[in-house]
C-alpha cells in the first residue's frame, strides 16, 4: 500500500496535481460536471506536458550520445532519474517516509506562516527525499531521526524556494497566483538578480526585430526547430555517419536523422507549451478551494516549464547560454581538481530555459543570456562538488542536476560534518 501511494500516487505529477485540482473543486463545492472536467483537464494536462517533455528527452539523449562520441568526452552526467533510481535500492524506504512528511510539514508551513506555497512538482519533491536520505546515511544518521530531519528540511524548502523566486516570478506572469515549485531555484534567483543589476527589462527577447525576409523566424516553434538543426548537424558532421547510422538511426542517413531529431525536439517543446497553457487554465481556479478553507491565500507552485509559454524567445537564448557555459566548464573543472561533468542536454534544456525566461523578465536580452551562462555554470560546478558529498552513490556515474540539490547537499553534508 505504501508502496501504491508513494510510487503510483504522489511520485506521479499528473495524479498529485488532479488530486489537488479534485479537492479545490469539491471545497468550493462546483457541479459535478465542473468537478469531473476541471480534475481530467489538470490530469490531462499534466499528462500532455509530460508527453512532451519525453519527446524533448528522447531527442536531447541522442543529442547527447552524438556529442559524446563526437568529441571522446568521459565524466560523470547529471541526471536525476539515473541517480534516483540507483539510491532506491539503498533508501527507497527512507526517500518514501521523507517525501509523506516532507508534503504533511509544506502544507503546516504554508497553513501557519507567511509562506503561502503548496508544492506540487511531485518527481522534484521525491528526488530532494531521496538527496536527503542519501546525504543523511552518508553522515550516518540513522532510523527515525533520519526521516524526521530530512522530513523538516524538505518541507521547509518546499515553501521557501518558491518563495525565493516569487518576486521575479510575478514580473513574468504579471501576475500573483501561481508559484514556480522547482529544485533549480538557485540558478533561476542568480539569473533574476544578474538581469536586474547588468541588464535592460525595456530590451526583451520577445522584440528582438527580424528582417521581414525572416519572418518565419517570428514563430518561435520554426526558430527552434532551426537553431537545433544547426547544432545537430554541426555535432552529426564530427561524429560520423558511421556511428549515427549502425547504433543510433537504424540505417537512416545520419543528416536525415539530425534534421528529424531537430523538428522532434521542437515538436516536444509545442506540446510541453500547450500542456501547460491547459494546467495554468485548470489549476488556478480549482486551487480557490483550498486557498479558501484548507490554506488561505494559498499559491500552487508549479514546475519550471510553467513560464516557457511567457517568453518563448527566452527559452531557446537560455537553454543555448546554459549550454555552452556547460561545455566551457568541461575545460573548466579538471583546473580545479575536479571531476568533469558533462552537459547534461536535459537539465540545461529546462533550467537553462526557465534560467532565460527569468533572466529576461528581470534584464531582457543581456539579462537572458547573462543570467542563463551563470546558471549553466552553477549546474555544473555544484554536481561536481556534490559528489564527495554523497557517499557511495557519488561514484556511479551519475549525480543530480539541478541548482538546489548542490546547494542543499553540499550544505548539509559539510554542516553534518563539523556534528
């Protein structure tokens, strides 16, 4: 049972969020009619955005594979799925405790203090339990102490990151009733902030003018599609046809395949898009009810692709900033005895371009760029000194890929040692 609630139930984004739009919808006590259409609207939409987001991932792996070969680069690849899913082994017990009371302390947070957040990101919730228990055993606490720490601090961030972020989030949105609940937090905040000391809000990446020759170049959809294909097709032309087409293409031609894979992936950010349009319609007014008799003045803090749809421009110029100070930090890393790690196409893709939208929001185009280059550089400096971090996960290959977590671990390990 435990097992069907954690896994099936709260570690499954699209079904937590319908909960939470069902009990909205029933504390305002709407029609049934509205009741059923706003809980499979939210599911629905959550399911779409999910749906898109594995298209992206599908394109950004190969991407990935065809750089690596590309370039014979060896080091350790941020992912969070991967890491996860070898520390369930050791603490699926305690990631599973840690992620019920981490959500039971959130929503006593949210009830009685200032900070008005219910955290929704349902996958972010479950990876920082498990980075937790991880940093926790690794320190060697043990049993019930083990669960009821990483259980206060995981609620604690939970209202405190969206928190953090919320400022700049209301310039994107224009306006108060959402919150971003994402474990990149961090480099969003660093990308607001640098956008509003060294950039120029007037300066947005939405006005960026286009000859009229280039019009098509106005829709963001052909804009990335075309901005990938230029980049698969540089990294297909180093990697080989011979490698592209035995073990990734099947047989297709490996310039084929690249251009495929290129208007796949901008097929995988129109969906991501129009998902989150459906939840953002759906969730808002159904989170009224608990706002009004659970928490009052409650916000839903949503995962980060929650603001792609209010700068697409953005989203491209920061996934590519993000990126590129990604691999200069390959260069970067080994100088100062580190571990290289690898640009990891999906966690720069989605903080990168979360990093972008906040970035412009705060400092338009300077700021998009100069505040996703940061962000790609905290993304890859932070894993590598999460890594001693961790214990005996640290030497799997893997780390976690977002801003907080290297924050969070690296924090928690170090403060746990001077105990």
């Amino acid at each position: 049972m435990l097992r069907l609630i954690m896994n099936d139930i709260l570690g499954t984004p699209a079904i937590l969020v319908g909960l939470f739009a069902l009990i909205g919808l029933l504390l305002q006590k709407k029609a049934i009619a509205e009741v059923v259409s706003g809980t499979l609207k939210t599911i629905m939409g959550f399911i779409i955005l999910g749906a898109g987001a594995t298209v992206l991932v599908g394109a950004l792996n190969l991407f990935g594979q065809m750089f690596e070969e590309a370039f014979h680069i060896k080091g350790i690849i941020p992912n969070n799925e991967a890491i996860v899913a070898l520390a369930q082994e050791t603490f699926g017990t305690e990631t599973a405790m840690i992620m019920v009371f981490g959500m039971i302390v959130n929503i006593l947070l949210a009830r009685y203090t200032k900070f008005k957040y219910i955290f929704l990101t349902g996958h972010h919730t479950m990876f920082m339990a498990c980075m937790l228990a991880a940093v926790l055993a690794a320190s060697g606490i043990k049993g019930p102490l083990l669960v009821a720490i990483g259980s206060v601090i995981l609620g604690a961030l939970m209202v405190l990151m969206p928190a953090l972020l919320q400022p700049y989030t209301r310039q994107i949105t224009g306006s108060d009733d959402m919150a971003v609940g994402h474990f990149g937090s961090i480099g969003y905040f660093v990308s607001g902030t640098i956008g509003k000391y060294f950039g120029d809000k007037e300066k947005t990446t939405e006005e960026i003018k286009v000859p009229k020759s280039l019009g098509f170049l106005r829709d963001s959809s052909v804009a990335l599609a075309l901005t990938m294909a230029l980049m698969f097709i540089i990294v297909a032309a180093f990697t080989g046809p011979t490698f592209i087409e035995k073990e990734l293409s099947g047989g297709t031609n490996f310039i084929v395949f690249s251009l495929t894979q290129a208007i796949t992936f901008a097929g995988g950010v129109y969906i991501v898009l129009a998902g989150v349009r459906m939840v953002i319609a759906e969730i808002v007014p159904a989170f009224k009810g608990i706002a009004d008799k659970v928490v009052p003045n409650a916000k839903p803090a949503l995962d980060c692709p929650v603001v792609f749809p209010f700068a697409p421009n953005a989203v491209i110029i920061g996934f590519l900033s993000s990126f590129v100070a990604g691999v200069v930090s390959m260069f970067i890393l080994p100088i100062f005895g580190l571990a290289i790690i690898v640009p990891g196409l999906v966690p720069h893709f989605f903080t990168g371009a979360a990093a972008g939208v906040f970035g412009n929001a705060t400092g338009g185009r300077r700021g998009a760029i100069l505040g996703s280059l940061a962000n790609g550089l905290i993304i890859s400096f932070l894993p590598a000194l999460l890594l001693p971090v961790l214990g005996s996960l640290g030497f799997n290959g893997t780390t976690f890929g977002d801003a907080d977590f290297g924050i969070v671990g690296i924090l928690l390990g170090n403060l746990l040692k001077l105990f």
